[in-house]
C-alpha cells in the first residue's frame, strides 16, 4: 500500500467509525423523510371536527354548515345574546369558540365586517380563522353585490384564470419548458455543495489543527512529505462525505417509499409526495404541480448528476485546501475565525446570488459568478437545469481545475511551513512570505 | 565510515539565516550529541537530516550517499513535539506509524508486540490513547521511533518530559540498541543530560558549529591538573607533598571536598597516602570542565 493510501485509509476509518458519523448518518435521513413526508402526511391526517357557535344577527351566513373541519351551529339570534354566546363557548367544551357576527343599526356591510368577533378559550387556530374570514368576506362581498344590484353568478363568471405554456425555441424541437422544476432542482443542488463545502472543509481544518496541537505532525512528516499528509487527509476526508452523502440519499429516499407505502398507502403515489409540499389543497395548484413532474423529465438528468459530482468534489477540494493552510497556520479553531472569514465570503456570496438565480438565471452577473472558480460550484449547479451552453460550462470547469492546482499549490507551501509553527499567530503578510521558502 | 557528513549547510527563513555553513560529521555506531541553547539552530539541522526540510546550500551525506527521499526509512526520528492521536486505539496508531515508515503490517504488528511487552503496556494495545498516562505515552513513542531498525536514530531533547524511572529505561534501551552497531544523534539543549552518553559532540551556537570533537579530547584540552579529594577526618595534613597546592575546601555535611592541583599526576599517590594518614578517603576524581561550562567559556570567548 502506498503511504498516501495509508493515510487516506486512517483518515476515512477514523471518521466513519465515530459514534457522531454513525449517528448524523442514521438521524440525517430521518429528518430528511419527516421534511420530505410530513407537509403531505399532515395534510392527508383527517383534521379535528370544530364547532363554531354562530349568532349570526343579520343572517349574513345563510345557515351555512361549514365545512367538515369547521362546522357552524347557529344560535337563534332572538333567544340568545352576545353574553349568552360567550358564556356557553366558556363553560362548553364541545364549542371551539364562539363567532358573533352583529347587525349593527343599519345593517352596512361595511360597519358589519369590522365588528366580527370571535370568543374563545385561549387562541383561535389560524387555519380556522382563516377559513372563517375568507368565508365572510365572500358573503359579504356577495352582499355587497345585491345591494349595488349586480349578480354576484355575473362576477364569478367573469373570472378568468391565465396560464402561460412556455416554449423553448432555442433547440430545434420546440419543447415546452417550466421554470419550477428547474429552479427546485437547481436551487437544492447549489444548496447542497455549499453545505458539503462547508462541513468538509471545517473538518479538514479542524483535522489539521488536531494534528497539530497534538504535536504529531512532526512524527508523521519525518515519514513522509507533507505535501502527501494533506492530500492523504484531503481525500480521505472527501470520502466520508461522499460515504455520507450516499448513505443519506440511499436511506432517505427508502424511508420515503416504505413510509408512504405503510401509512399512505393507496392514497398517494410517492411521486406526487414531492408535489405534496407545494399543494395547497387547492386542484389548480395540484394540477400544475403535476404537469410540473412532468416538465422534470425534460431536465437533462444525466448532465447534472454528472456536473454536479464535479462541483460537489471540485469545490471541496478547492475550499478544503484553503481550509488545511489556515488549520495549518493557527494553533486553534478561535485562531482560525479570523482566516475563515474571508475564504468563506464567496461561499456566502453565492447562496445570495443562488436566490436571484431562480428569478432571472440569465443575467450578466450570474453568468460570470458561474464562471469564477469560487462561486461556480454553487452558482453553476444552480444554473444548470436552465440550460447552459455547452462552451460556457466547459470553461468554467476548466477554470475551476486550474484554480484547485493552485490553491493545492499554495495550500501545499503554507501547509509544511505551518505545521511546525507553534505560538505565534501569523500575519496575511507572513502566509505570503511562507509561499517563497525553499523547501 | 561517516553516517552524516554535512558540508555547508545553510538555511534561511526570509531574512533570517537559521544555520549557517554547518560542517558536521558524525561517526557510525557512536553516540553524538548536538548541543546548543534554544534557537541555536539544532531543529532545523535535524530536520534537515530527516528530509523534513532541506537545506538552501550545501549536501548532506547519508552512510555515504547523497540524502536521498529512500533513505527516510533508515531514519527514526523522535522529535521534540512529539504526540500521538488521542481518540485512536494505541496499537492501531503504533501500526499506522510503523507502516508510514514503510513497513509491512504483518511484520510490524510482530514487533510491536515483542515491544508492548518488553515495556508493560501490552493490556493498553486496544485503549484509546487518551486514556494512557503520560509515561505510557512517552513508551509508545519511542516504540514507534526504535520499530523499524533504523541506521541512524535522532533523539530532540530526548528526556525532557520523562519521569526519572522512564528516563532510565529510555536510556538503557538506547544504549542497547547503540551496542547493536545503530548511530545516535542527540540533540539538547541540557548539555549535563547526555553528557554521560556521547562520545562525540558538537556545540551550536548561533547558527553556527562553535567546536566539534570527541568529547574525551575535547575535555582533556581543558585539563589543568585539578583533582578533587572527598575526605573526612579531624584534622588536615599539615603539609602536603611538594608540587601539590591546595585550592580551596568544601564542607558537604559530613564530608569536605578538597580541591588541589598537581604539578604531575605521579604526585597522586603521595597525596592520597598523605590524606589516609589524617582521615578516610572516599573518593578522587580529576577536576574537568563541564560541557555546559566549556560552552560558557566558547561563546564568551568568541566575543571578547
């Protein structure tokens, strides 16, 4: 065995034997399936009967029964009062709260909808009050109506939805194209090597810091170079976050399948579940929710799970060897904040960008930002499943391979002076004249 | 043969020259010691030699070759900041170390063995580091060090650190494997700590080799015929022989140390039956410079 691959071998073992890997490994994709299950599970939970004691006073409701959730029992507002009401929803407990709609002397409309009340024990859920208002106003809005003599059927037939099919022209066949999909894709794919970045470069870091506060560097480069040391740790610590990674997409999406297969059983097909998150319950939306699982089929998969293994190691490797030279220049991780923070500002740069990616994927600014080593792992990724042209993302990786170079280059001569510096903490200007030593 | 023979070497950190044409040569199966103060140079030449960093100017021999990167497995090195991981299992880094230098699993989980239990600290193989003692620690290290059989074996400020019980062992096992034909370097800066063991020296001050000799020579060239006599008895000898001049008496509890210089050593006998004849002798030792005073005397003189 090589004295690398021995390294990479300790590094990776070290790591994945860890209680905490094992565990983040496990509970990682749990949390993930209660997000990704949850929103749809709880919409498809049968919800809690509430009766709404109602003294309607000017009959504004029509005896209306509410809906399966929020049932409405009418008070006859003859026999009962306002005090009457407040007093049954607090000594009953088969009310959920009581709503009081009054008349007022001249029956406005206007007067009457800021003079809705409701009474309660403690707060009134949001989805019923919700469903409360949005109902009145609609009465009222009604009524409005009448009175100014129009009917409100007029209206509601007057209503118009517009829905815009979007054509892409720019390749032969024309296709039709939808922007949702896209930026879900692009916009979790960029999330996720910021997030990669991140962990797996501060574990670099911290890796570095260990070895060298622990003073057993100096035993392990008299056996072999330095330069072997850091992309022994490099690489083995990018296989654990690649073993994670894995871990966490195999399980997750299992948990998923057998979760809704157990407990959702016919009522869903797991592929709307993703869908789920976005339904409101109501059919318009589901529908173009649908027709948006259909649009994924026209993102190129194999290109971006392709790109996207590229970026996720590209960009490590260019943030993990900045990360190992500052592990390698301080003596702990407090020291460390103060050289973090610069090499973590384009990171942070481009999870702003990312958002304005989703509006306008085209603009100058991003355009650019794809192509600069230090933003275009996340920005790239974002901007990919809008297509881009093919030149384009060839030179951004080429520029990212020839940023990686260098930063493992400068990563490598700041790493052997560092590692055998103890005390002092070094000057930007001290790192720079650590480059020029011979070795 | 020569184990290492440095010839001008020079190294500089930015502006700051850290050694400066260092001619060292060290003889094969002995015990060198490299001595100087702190910052005098002697990490950095030690360094140099296990190929951790290079020199700017100036080679380097090993066993006669050019130092090449193969020769790194012929080199045990126990440097100064030594340590281990703490949250790995002890056996399993002693492994780890022993293949890095290049040695094969089988053959290195052997020999740790024959060494876990030559020290006493087999039951700790499968415990974490962290849950060694210090002085457990510390054998661990020097396992790791020893393990591969090197030709040449670099010790930095070996006993610092050590209890005087692991101190001892250390030294003994040193010594052992010395006997065995292996070239020790010693590198310290607590000149009275080796003394005793090396044969030759170097003295660094300053980036720069101040004297370089066989420690026997180099003591004898500080000889004035002074020898110390550490005696009890009533009263001094009235008179001592001709040629014999008594320097100054020190009263250790019930023993005086006296000091005197002799015209010639063949005054010796003479003196002690003189002292018998008023007293018990316990002891005479000719009066040498210790190295770290020969030290003192180099740099002062370099600078008048």
């Amino acid at each position: 065995m090589g004295k690398i691959a021995i390294i990479i071998r300790r590094e990776y073992l070290s790591r994945v034997r860890k209680k905490s890997f094992l565990i983040l490994t496990l509970v990682g994709p749990i949390l993930f399936a209660i997000l990704a299950i949850a929103p749809s599970a709880i919409m498809l939970l049968p919800d809690e009967e509430r009766i709404i004691l109602v003294l309607d006073q000017p009959n504004l409701m029509d005896q209306n029964k509410g809906s399966d959730e929020v049932q409405f029992q009418y008070a006859n507002p003859d026999k009962y009062t306002v005090d009457k009401i407040k007093e049954m929803v607090r000594t009953d407990e088969k009310f959920y709260a009581a709503l009081f709609v009054p008349s007022g002397e001249s029956w406005d409309p206007d007067f009457i909808s800021k003079n809705i009340t409701f009474f309660s024990r403690g707060d009134v859920n949001v989805q019923v009050q919700s469903f409360v208002s949005s109902f009145l106003q609609k009465q009222i809005t009604n009524e409005k109506l009448r009175v100014m003599g129009v009917d409100p059927e007029l209206i509601s037939g007057a209503k118009t939805n517009v829905s815009i099919r979007n054509i892409d022209v720019s390749k032969e066949e024309e296709s039709e194209t939808s922007a949702g999909p896209k930026m879900a894709v692009g916009f979790l794919s960029g999330f996720l090597i910021y997030f990669f970045i991140f962990i797996y470069g501060s574990m670099v870091m911290r890796s570095v810091i260990e070895e060298k506060t622990n003073r057993i560097v100096e035993v392990i480069i008299s056996s072999v170079k330095p330069f072997q040391l850091l992309m022994g740790k490099i690489a083995g610590v990018a296989l654990v976050g690649i073993t994670q990674f894995a871990i966490w997409v195999v399980l997750t999406s299992g948990i998923v399948f057998a979760v809704s297969a157990i407990f959702l059983g016919n009522m869903v097909d797991p592929e709307s579940l993703i869908a789920g998150q976005n339904l409101g319950g109501d059919d318009e939306i589901s529908a173009a929710v649908i027709t948006g699982l259909d649009y994924l089929g026209m993102i190129n998969f194999p290109l971006i799970i392709s790109c996207f293994l590229f970026y996720f190691i590209g960009g490590y490797l260019l943030y993990g060897s900045f990360m190992a030279a500052v592990g390698s220049a301080v003596d702990s991780e407090t020291d460390a904040q103060q050289f973090v923070l610069p090499v973590s500002i384009p990171l942070i740069l481009s999870i702003i960008v990312l958002m304005r990616i989703m509006t306008n994927p085209d603009s100058t600014l991003i355009t650019v930002l794809s192509m600069v080593p230090l933003t275009s792992p996340i920005i790239m990724m974002a901007r990919l499943p809008f297509g881009v042209p093919i030149p384009e993302l060839l030179l951004s990786m080429a520029l990212l391979i020839g940023a990686i170079l260098l930063s493992v280059w400068i990563a490598g001569k700041i790493y052997r002076t560092g590692i055998l510096m103890y005390g002092k903490k070094p000057t930007f200007k001290e790192l720079y004249k650590w480059l020029f030593f011979r070795e | 043969m020569l184990a290492i023979d440095c010839k001008g070497v020079q190294k500089r950190y930015g502006d700051k020259t850290v050694l400066q044409d260092i001619d060292l040569s060290v003889e094969r199966g002995k015990i060198f010691g490299l001595l100087g103060p702190n910052g005098a140079g002697k990490t950095t030449l030690i360094r140099i030699i296990n190929q951790i960093t290079g020199p700017d100017k100036g080679e380097v021999y090993f066993f006669g070759e050019k130092l090449r990167r193969a020769h790194i497995s012929r080199v045990g090195y126990l440097p100064e900041e030594r340590g281990l991981y703490r949250k790995m299992k002890v056996g399993e880094q002693a492994l780890y170390l022993a293949q890095l230098k290049g040695m094969k699993s089988a053959e290195a989980k052997k020999k740790l063995k024959y060494w876990f239990e030559k020290f006493d600290i087999i039951n700790w193989w499968d415990k974490e580091v962290e849950s060694l003692s210090k002085g457990m620690a510390q054998k661990v290290q020097f396992i790791v060090t020893v393990l591969h059989e090197p030709d040449l074996l670099i010790f930095d400020e070996p006993f610092s650190g050590f209890d005087p019980v692991n101190a001892n062992l250390i030294r003994d096992e040193i010594l052992e494997i010395n006997q065995k034909g292996t070239t020790i370097l010693f590198s310290t800066h607590r000149m009275e700590s080796v003394e005793e063991l090396c044969e030759s020296i170097a003295l660094i001050h300053e980036s720069k080799v101040l004297v370089q000799s066989p420690l026997r020579a180099l003591k004898d060239s500080y000889r004035d015929h002074s020898w110390e006599v550490e005696w009890t008895g009533e009263v001094l000898p009235s008179a001592f022989p001709e040629g014999v001049v008594l320097k100054s008496i020190n009263e250790r509890g019930d023993s005086r140390n006296l000091l005197f210089t002799v015209a010639s050593d063949t005054l010796l006998p003479e003196l002690i039956s003189t002292m018998l004849k008023s007293g018990t002798v316990y002891g005479m030792r000719e009066k040498l410079p210790t190295l770290q005073e020969i030290f003192i005397e180099r740099v002062t003189e370099k600078k008048v």
